[in-house]
C-alpha cells in the first residue's frame, strides 16, 4: 500500500497540470453559463410571446437531455452539417456551459420575479428605458439575490468538470486513467482516492472564495424570501 | 387515600434561568384544577415535566403509586394513561380527524382497528364533530381542531387530562366550543389540570386555582377564596389585570 | 439524415439496462437515505458526525471519481465487480447522500410539536418517528426527491465510461459500427427527453394521489 501511495505521488504534479485544464474548463463554464444564462433569465421575464417560448424551450432541451449525450452532440454535430472539426474542450465547453446556462437561467428568473415591480416603476417613473432598468436597477439587485441557488450550481459545474472526460479531453480524470492503466491497475485506488481529494479540497476552497464574494457585495434587507433551500442539479 | 396525581419539589432550569424551584400539589380523583399566573412562569413547563414530555431536574411525581419519575418507569405506558391537549392543537398533520383519535388506542393500546375506529367515532362525536371524521387538520377550524385534539386524548381512556393553554391561540369566537367540553367533561367527573387565563372557566369549574409566579405556587384555593379574599397581594393585582384584559369573559 | 431501424432492438435493450440501473440506484439510496438522515438529526454526536462525513464525500466529488473508484479501485483491494453492478453500487451510494438531505430537511420541516404530541399519547420514540414523523416527511419531500430521480436517469448515461451497455453505451457501440454518430446521439437524446417527461409526469402523478391538505413543502421556492 504504501509503495502504492509513493508511486502515485511520483505521478502528483502531472495530475495537477492536468487538473488546471479541469480549473479552466471550469471558468469557461460559469462564463459562458452565466452570460447566455442572464440573457435567457431576462428573456423569459420581459420577452414577447416568441422569445419568451424560445427561451422556455432552450432551458427544457439543456436541462433535459443528459450532459454526455449533449456533449456527444457538440463533439459529432458541427463536422456532420459541414461547420467542421471541432476540438473536445470546445464541445465540452459548449454543452456544458449552454447546460449550465439553462440552469442558471431559471435562478435568476426567480431572482427577479422576486423583486417588487416597485423597481421597475420606480426606475421607469425617472425616465430610464426598459432595458437601462434591467441593467441598472433589477440586474444588480437579482444577482444578490441569486448567491445562495448560484453558490450551488457553481459547486455542480466544478465537479462537472470531470465530465469532459467523455469526450476525451485529457483532464484529471483520463490523466489518472493514464497512471493506473494496463499493468498499473493495483495503483488504481490510491490515484482515484487522491483525484477525491483534489475534489473536495477544490469545492471548500470555491466555496470559501464565493462566500468572500457575497460578503462583499451583500447589502442589508437584500435576500431571497425564504433563501437557502435551493437544489442542486448535479452530482 | 393517596391521591391520584402528586406532584413534589419539582425542579427545572433552562440554561442559567430556574424556570421551576420546587412546585408541590396533588390532584384528586375527579378533581379539576386551574393553574393561573403570568406568562413565563413555568407553568408550560410544569404540566410537561408531569408526564416528562420535558424531564424535570429534580423532584418526583406519582400516578396514584407508580412513581412517573423514576428511572425503570415505563414511561410510554404511564403517558398513555395521562392525556395532554396541547396549545397548538398538534393533531397529525397526515391524518384524518379520526385518524387522528385512532392511531394511539390501535398502536398503544393495541385495539383492533375496528375496535379503535369504533372508539374514535365516539369519542367524536362526544366533542360534538361526529361529523368531520373524514377532515384534515387543515380543513378544520382551530376550536374544532382543539376539539379533536380533546377527543384525541380521550380516546385513550385517560387517568387525567393536562391542558396547557388550551384556547389560548384561538379566535376568541372559537373559544367557547372548547371550554364547553371542557366543562361537561369536568362535570362528567374527568380528573383536569388546566393551565387557562380563561378566569370564567376556573370560577365555575375548579375545585381550586394554584397562582403560580416565578416558578412557585404563590398561593391556592377555592376560587371564592381566591377572588374575593386572596392572601397575597400578587395574587389580587394577578386577578385584577387578567379580569381588565379579558373583560367580561374573565369577570 | 438516415435512420436504421436495426437499431431498435439494441437500443430497446440499453433503455432496459438504463431504467434497471437507475431503479435499483434509487431503491439502495432511498434505505441507505433515510437512514442517514435520522441518523443525522436524531443519533448522537459520534454517529451524526459519520453520517455528515459520508454525505459530504459524496457530495463533494464528482460522481463519475465515484464510478471509476468501484469499477477501477475495488479490484485493487480484492473486490471485482460487472459493470452494471458497480454502476448499481456507485449511483446507490452516491444518491444516498443527496437524497438524505433532502429527507433530513423535511424530517426537520415536521413541525416540533408532532413529535411531543406523539409522545404524549404514549407512542415510543421508534413509532413516533415511523408513524407520525417520517410519513409526513416522505410526503414533504416528494418535489426534490422527483428531481433527484430524474438527475439519476440523466446522470447514468455516464456508466458507458465503464463499459455498461444502457443507453448510451448501446448508442456509442452502434455509432463506432456505423460511423453514425451524429444521427444516434440524436435519437438517444430524443429518447432521454421522453423517458424525463414521462417519468416526471408519473412523479407528478404521485405527488396528486398523497397528497394531504395544507401538507406540502413549506416555502415552496423553486
């Protein structure tokens, strides 16, 4: 066991390397989520009809359909219909940060559908546009309000990460595949247990940093009515 | 005769406050008996270290002579025989009304469930809802969910009955239809012990009110003894504000 | 865009193996869930510790390092597995420690005074909890459990990473024959989308036939 442990060691700062592809593809993930996420959020609130029915649609296809099929699709489609090659953390990055967008759409739908409509008639009655007001005075309040749902979905997209796998992308998880493979196999336990660890240290630490960030931009009598008791998509 | 419930030098402390220092009475077969006194002062507490819903810290307490707060006692069987009616009705949320009166006579006592259905629909219908068996708790209104929290503990063919604050979180148009089967059961013979600020109801039905501050009966007796001739001044100024705050229900 | 009905049967028999897993995963995490979350709000300190590390593992890494720690790690010390066992074990374990959360937050949502009420009729702790408590929690939980369900159906398709012919394995294996890949994962993914709508669709059917007035999820959020 404990030659195990020290040859799984030796294979340490190469699992790491490969854990900061995990940590980028992370960061691609919340971006892109969170952007395309805030667009739909906003559209299913203040659309018209057809948008708003594009939108309903976009959340049910991407939180339907599981990730690795949609993976699967980001990797196999653009070639087929003549987009062309597509390279793993691209797909990766599509389906799954569209994914999380799809979810984090409907945080921030909630957030704002719980904001008073005093807001906005307030904002209008000073003369600010409809979308001036989104921007400047309902955004910046949802996104408070968002923290608590928004905390849980980014704990799901770090573990999510590992998804890419799937598709081939040479992350953590294919890297410790590369350690325990073929004759290795008895190092199989010590490499996986250790990509754990790595995993439950990256979780405390994201959400310690989340939960520096909320303090920094909380306000007081901002927060969700009832907060706290949102669910986690991911396991 | 030894009485049928007695209490001695009960003792309780949350934290650093000493919410019961020595509390001593006895309650007789038959007997109803009202404990008064100010919000805080314990007498929560002391109805639910009776049956050690709440243990107490020290002191003991007997059913005629089986000492409830002894260590070996077979508390779930000595609680079976003591009914408790609750100030927030507690009725199981999941059961219907006469689920409700059911359950313990079918999973304590071990009734049949034709035995323990046959039961409940009496016991019911004697606090006048025979018909609402088939209602949940949240179809009924608060008198008629205290009402089948009564027929709850009657159910169980109780020694005594302890009440704590019975109508207390009611609308006071609801008030009346509980203490009026309280009163018929008082007058049924029903051994009570009834926390209450309902001062009409302990005139007429208590063989005597207890006047508890600060964790101690201050002071006991008939309610003629207490309301015309009191002993202690707390008591008198006690019974003076409660009658101004409840008017003319109180007087 | 072409489509073989050839597929059929082989795509049938993953379904099977799907539905299979994903029914035996959440059986497994339904006991080893519940009592985790008694174990959590009711056992004492040494116990309760237990059943918050174990829910924070698993919790707290992916559960595909789950998958590959039954399939890959076990052997390593002596215990082999099929693949659709591990899957079985991976998921059960791994639903086990979302679903208790879910139990222990409406365990905790049954209002205090059930229990006392309980006890006051002379009900032992054990017939408090089994009769009073928990059939009121069960109910409380049934919109989060119903995602819980469906996250598991959705999340299965990962165990083709350790070779197990559901769904998407079928599909992967029908695509490297073919040079389809493109057109099947399409189809999987519309299969997927009516195995989730159906199964919500029956869960929600659940949720109508228990329910009990002014019984429900209290601060209904999401």
């Amino acid at each position: 066991m404990l030659e195990n442990l020290i040859e799984v060691a030796r294979h340490g700062p190469k699992l790491l390397r490969a854990g900061a592809i995990n940590v980028s593809l992370l960061f691609a993930l919340i971006a892109v989520g969170f952007l395309v996420g805030t667009v739909i959020a906003v559209v299913q609130v203040y659309g018209g009809r057809p948008l708003r029915a594009a939108a309903r649609g976009f959340e049910w296809l991407f939180r339907s359909i599981p990730a690795a099929v949609l993976m699967m699709i980001f990797l196999y489609g653009p070639p087929r219909i003549g987009v062309g090659k597509i390279d793993p953390f691209l797909a990766a990055t599509l389906a799954l940060g569209l994914r999380s967008a799809a979810y984090q759409s409907q945080i921030f739908r909630g957030a704002i559908q719980a904001i008073p409509t005093g807001q906005m008639l307030a904002a209008r009655s000073m003369g600010m546009g409809r979308l001036r007001a989104v921007a400047s005075v309902i955004l910046p309040q949802a996104f408070r309000l968002s923290v608590p749902g928004w905390s849980n979905e980014f704990s799901s997209v770090i573990k999510d990460t590992t998804l890419a796998y799937l598709v081939g992308l040479n992350e953590i998880m294919r890297q410790a595949k590369t350690v325990y493979d073929g004759v290795h196999m008895r190092l199989a336990m010590p490499t996986l247990i250790f990509v754990a660890l790595c995993f439950l240290v990256a979780t405390y630490a994201g959400n310690y940093l989340l939960g520096v960030v909320e303090r920094q931009f909380r306000i007081p009598g901002l927060q969700m009515p009832g907060s706290g008791r949102t669910m986690e998509h991911s396991h | 005769m030894s009485p049928l419930l007695r209490v001695e030098e009960l003792h309780k402390r949350y934290g650093s406050e000493q919410v019961l220092r020595g509390v001593s009475f006895g309650l007789e077969k038959g007997e109803t008996k009202v404990i008064i006194g100010p919000s805080g002062t314990g007498k929560s507490t002391l109805l639910r270290c009776i049956n050690r819903l709440t243990p107490p810290d020290r002191g003991r307490v007997w059913l005629e002579d089986v000492e409830i707060t002894h260590a070996k006692a077979q508390i779930n069987r000595l609680r079976a025989q003591i009914g408790f009616v609750f100030q927030s009705f507690n009725l199981f949320s999941h059961l219907t009304a006469l689920g409700n009166v059911r359950i313990a006579p079918m999973r304590v006592l071990g009734l049949t469930k034709e035995q323990a259905t046959r039961l409940a629909r009496a016991e019911l219908r004697r606090v006048g809802l025979g018909e609402k068996e088939d209602a949940f708790p949240a179809e009924l209104s608060g008198g008629q969910q205290q009402r089948v929290s009564i027929a709850r503990a009657l159910a169980m063919g109780p020694k005594l009955i302890l009440f704590d604050e019975p109508t207390s979180a009611l609308d006071p148009e609801l008030i009346g239809e509980v203490l009026e089967v309280m009163v018929s059961l008082a007058r049924e013979g029903m051994t009570m012990l009834v926390v209450t600020h309902e001062m009409g109801f302990a005139r007429s039905v208590a063989d005597e009110i207890l006047f508890m501050e600060h964790g101690v009966i201050v002071e006991q007796g008939t309610p003629r003894q207490m309301f015309t001739q009191p002993q202690h001044a707390r008591t008198g100024e006690f019974l003076h504000k409660i009658s101004e705050l409840y008017g003319e229900a109180a007087s | 865009m072409t489509f073989d009905p050839a597929w059929l049967p082989r795509l049938a028999h993953g379904l099977q193996v799907t539905l299979s897993v994903v029914a035996a995963s959440i059986a497994i995490g339904f006991g080893i869930g519940i009592l985790l979350a008694i174990g959590r709000v009711y056992a004492p300190r040494p116990i309760r510790w237990l059943c918050a590390a174990y829910i924070q593992f698993f919790r707290g890494t992916p559960l595909l390092v789950q998958l590959m720690i039954v399939y890959f790690g076990l052997p390593t010390w002596g215990i082999t597995l099929s693949a659709f066992s591990s899957a079985i074990l991976a998921f059960g374990l791994n639903t086990a420690a979302y679903q208790a959360e879910y139990f222990r937050g409406a365990i905790q949502a049954v209002r205090g005074g059930q229990m006392m009420a309980a006890r006051s009729v002379g009900m032992s702790f054990r017939q408090a909890v089994v009769l009073i408590v928990l059939p009121q929690a069960l109910r409380i939980v049934i919109p989060s459990w119903s995602n819980e369900l469906i996250l598991m159906l959705k999340y299965s398709s990962i165990a083709f990473a350790i070779t197990l012919l559901d769904l998407m394995g079928q599909a992967k294996r029908i695509a490297g024959r073919e040079f389809m890949y493109f057109e099947i994962y399409l189809v999987v993914a519309a299969y997927y989308l009516a195995l989730v709508f159906i199964v919500s669709q029956l869960l929600r059917l659940l949720e109508r036939r228990v329910a009990i007035p002014g019984l429900g999820a209290p601060g209904e959020s999401r």
